[in-house]
C-alpha cells in the first residue's frame, strides 16, 4: 500500500508541474500588452514600459517562470498586480465558500445516487425506467438553468429564501444554510443522475455475478449478500465517476456563484480573468489543481482499500 501511496504521490506532483507550466505559457504567450492592458489603452508608453518594468515584464518569460515557480514551492503565489494584496490570502479567504458549496454537493449526490441505483438495480422494471429517464434529463439540463428555475419557484414564488447572497457560518448558521441550499440543489441534480446511473449498471454487472449466485445457495441474507458484497465491489466504477463529476462540479460552481453572488473561488477567477490579473488567476489555478489531485488520490486509496487489484495496477 505505502508503494501504491508513493506512486500516486509522484505521479500527482508531476501532473501539478505540468498544469502550471502550460497555464503560466498560455497566460504570456497569448500576444497580449498586459501592461498596457492594466494601465489603459489611454496610458503613454513611457507609463506602460515603466509599469512593464514594475511588474518583471520586461524578463524572458522562462526566468518569470522560474521566479514564480520559486515563490510557489514556497507557498508564495505573489501579490494581485490591482489590490496589491496577497494572492494567497485573496485565495484561501474565498476557498472555503467553494469547497463548501462543492463538498455538500459531492456528498449528498454521493448518498442520492447510491440509494436511487442500489433501488433501481434490484426492482428493475418501471422503477429501473424511470432512473434512465431521470438520468437522461438530469444530465441534459445545464445546472444554470436548474438554478433558474429554482430562484423563480423557491426564491420569487414562494419566497422562502433570499434569491442571492451569502451568509458566513460564523455569523449566522441557519442564514449560511438557507443561502447555500438553492446553489446546492442546482450542482447536485445533475450530479446525482450520472452517479445514479453508474452504480445502477454496476449494481446490475455485480448481480449476474457467479459469487453471487454462490452466497445466495449458502443461505447468506439478499440484504447482506447487496451491502456487503455486490454493492462494495460496484463502488469503485462509481466513485471514479465521482471524482470526474467533483471536478465539473468545480467548473460548475463558477457560473453558480456568479448567479446566486456567492464570494467563492468562481466569482474571483471571473473577476481577475477580467483585469488581467495573472498572479491571482495562477493562484486559482494552482489550488484548484491541488484540490483535483488530492481528491484523485482519496479516491485511489478508497479504491485500493475496495479492490486490491487496483493497487497492482
């Protein structure tokens, strides 16, 4: 298990090396005058050549990197060129809201999907049709349309909660709650009808399975033979699909914040894109790959943990 450990250790290290890399060159290498772009098309060339020189412009992009790269393993992602504050403080006070909104979301789909595909899996019939129906609508209907639709019913209809806004959980519990359960619904819909599906499948592949026909003659309990045994070996498909689902979620929760105005890491990453803030958008960049990769490997060991034959591969 410790070799399985260190694998995905160095292999995750790698990939992050590599994501930097080609975000930072795509950043620079567009063409564009990032000075003249913060100062103003209105700023003279002198302004701009000396904000160039201020900002390390002027050095060859390799050596920029190098810097960066420097500051980075240090845990120094620099300072945003607008606000002039940290960009790690800048990240890490909005990663909290992300994460919170992500997680809730990843793990009440996680729950849906497993009841919803354990149930459609073993009535099948009009109970397994429906699940295929649900799925294929779910996985259609983009989450901002969902969050639409939610704020019209919930939000102006009826009017239960605020249609936007966030409230801190240090503040006030019940209003951080009632200000995240709308954006919540609207990440986790499509969530659960793709996760839903796959444990549905691998529910199905897993009891046409001969060991299970063997537990069966021995008298082992349908509740015990489902639990223990069919459904721990079709987790593994499932929460690959999961972890492929926590990413688009992360992607997801951009457009989510920016509808609902929650201060999360979406909001931030639209704003900075818009300045040309490059420190604070390589920042976002950095630790959402971090996040990537972490939840990659948790998988990997919950995975090694179910199938040993993971861990050999």
């Amino acid at each position: 298990m410790l070799k399985f450990l260190l694998r995905r250790l160095v292999s995750g290290v790698a990939m992050l090396f590599v994501i930097s890399t080609v975000a930072y060159g795509l950043i620079y290498l567009t063409g564009a005058d990032i000075a003249r772009t913060l100062l103003g098309q209105n700023a003279s060339q002198e302004a701009v050549d000396l904000k160039a020189q201020q900002l390390g412009l002027d050095q060859p992009l390799l050596q920029r990197y190098v810097d960066w790269l420097s500051g980075a393993i240090r845990g120094d992602l620099g300072v945003s060129w607008f606000s002039g504050a940290q960009v790690t403080d800048l990240v890490s006070a909005r990663l909290g809201v992300t994460l919170s909104l992500v997680v809730l979301a990843t793990l009440i789909s996680a729950v849906l999907a497993t009841v919803v595909g354990v149930w459609a899996a073993i009535k099948r019939g009009w109970v397994d049709r429906v699940l295929q129906i649900v799925s294929l609508v779910g996985a259609a209907i983009p989450n901002y349309l969902v969050a639409i639709a939610l704020v019209l019913v919930f939000a102006i209809n009826l009017a239960w909660v605020a249609p936007t806004g966030y409230v801190r959980p240090q503040d006030d519990l019940a209003g951080w709650a009632t200000s995240i359960v709308l954006p919540v619904i609207a990440l986790t819909i499509g969530c659960v009808a793709g996760v839903a599906q796959q444990v549905r499948s691998s529910m199905i592949d897993g009891l046409r399975q001969d060991y299970v026909r063997t537990l069966r003659s021995r008298g082992l309990p349908e509740r015990r033979v489902i639990l223990e045994h069919v459904l721990r070996n079709a987790a593994g498909p499932a929460l690959s699909v999961l972890a492929l689902l926590f990413v688009g979620l992360l992607g997801g929760a951009v457009v989510i914040e920016q509808m609902f105005a929650i201060p999360g890491l979406g909001s931030l990453s639209v704003s900075t894109t818009t300045q040309g803030d490059i420190p604070v958008i390589m920042g976002v960049v950095v630790v959402v790959a971090i996040i990537v990769l972490v939840v990659n490997l948790v998988i990997d060991i919950v995975q090694g943990w179910l199938n040993p034959k993971a861990r050999i591969s």
